[in-house]
C-alpha cells in the first residue's frame, strides 16, 4: 500500500465522526511527515508542473487527490515569490507538509466572537511567521489557533495539504480573504470600540474582510501519484 493511500485512509478515519480524535490526528501528522515528492511522482521543481511561464501563468497551482464529503486532499505549488492571500478556514482542521523547496506561513487566531467595527475591521491575535521546508513537520490549522494564514512560496516550493471538513462553494465554510491593516490607519472610532490595545501590542493585528486578490488565481494540474480509494 503506498503511503499516500496510507495517508487517506487514516484521515478517513480520523474525521469520520462528529468529535476530534486528538490520538487519530497526531496519527495522520506522523504518516504526513514520512511524505517525500517520489511518494506523489513529483521528481522535479514544482514550476515545471505548473504551465509555461508567461505574462498570464497562475502564481500557484493544484493537484486534486481526493475530494470526499469529510475531508478534502490535494497537493498546491507556488512559484518562487508568489503567496496564497491571507484566508480562513471556518471550523476545520487542517495539516500542510512541504515536499518541496520552503514556504513562509504567517498566522492569525480567529476572534472568539467577530466584532467589527464601522469600518469593518475586526481585532485577530498575531502568531508570527514561521518557515516549513520539507525537513520540517506538518503546520497545523485549528479552528480557534491559526486558523487563518497566508502562505509565500521562499522558493518554487509544493506541500501536501488535508482540510477537514472542506470548503463550501455555498455555505457557512466559504474561503474568505482578509487585509491587515497597518497600525497607522487607527482612527478615534477604532480607539473608542476598543482598539486601543492594538496600537499598544504586537500581538494584536486589525483584519479586514476583503475579496479574493485579482492577482491571484491557480492553475488545476493532473495528480499523476499512486492512485487511492476510501
């Protein structure tokens, strides 16, 4: 059995119930961080994969492994400099391990309760940037920590990624994008609904809600991996 397919049928197991299985996830981490690029067929620089360069080429690119109605499996490639905006993931769990080259992930937790402001900004703690290679483990993302993030590719870089339960097209779990807005931007309507600890602490950014960036969309590619099945 390959060790891909090894991989879907223990993240089938660990978010087939209504609960999270804390022992079935840290499971699912040590089979991913075994993951090398000869485990999907990616022998090459992931650019290569993606279409030819030009004026139009997709900053990023996928590869969809598995798609199912718990979880949702897919390999994503960014070229070197290039970044996925930040985004959410409402109440998912989530495991990103580089095959690869190197990513930088900057992350946020999500407020308790979203409470915006006139100007629709809302208060989100800041927990920094971190480097992924493929030397590393699996970054993790958790309904209440880390939950949003934004994802530049250091190098033309790959890592296999695992959502569950997926986006909806339609529904309550729509990929939203965010902007950090820059401390200066603080009003006195901000300072007087509470914002003031913002300007005070690092770790307190002001997110906006905003569209998906016009810069950025992705290239569907064929996963040419070992094939897998629940």
């Amino acid at each position: 059995m390959s060790l891909v397919q090894k991989i879907v049928k223990q993240a089938a197991a660990t978010f087939a119930g209504s609960g999270f299985d804390s022992a079935a996830f840290e499971k699912l981490s040590t089979l991913m961080n075994e993951l090398k690029p000869t485990d999907v067929n990616m022998t090459s620089d992931p650019e290569s994969v993606l279409a030819k360069p030009s004026e139009r080429a997709a900053p990023a690119g996928y590869m969809e492994i598995l798609d199912d109605s718990n979880f949702t499996c897919v390999i994503f490639m960014l070229r070197k400099g290039r970044a996925i905006p930040l985004h959410d993931h409402p109440g998912m769990h989530g495991l990103c391990k580089v095959l690869y080259g190197s990513v930088k992930i900057t992350s946020y937790d999500p407020p308790e309760k979203l409470n915006l402001s006139k100007s629709g900004f809302f208060k989100a703690k800041y927990r920094g940037a971190e480097t992924f290679s493929a030397d590393n483990g699996c970054h993790f993302v958790l309904p209440t920590e880390k939950n949003l993030h934004t994802i530049e590719g250091l190098t033309n870089t790959a890592f296999f990624d695992i959502l569950a339960p997926p986006y909806e097209s339609y529904g309550a779990r729509g990929c939203t994008y965010y902007t950090e807005i820059p401390k200066d931007v603080v009003d006195e309507e901000l300072i007087a609904r509470g914002y003031q600890d913002m300007i005070e602490s690092d770790d307190i950014k002001l997110l906006r809600r905003s569209g998906q960036p016009g810069w950025f969309y992705t290239s569907v590619e064929d996963y040419k991996g070992p094939p897998v099945e629940l």
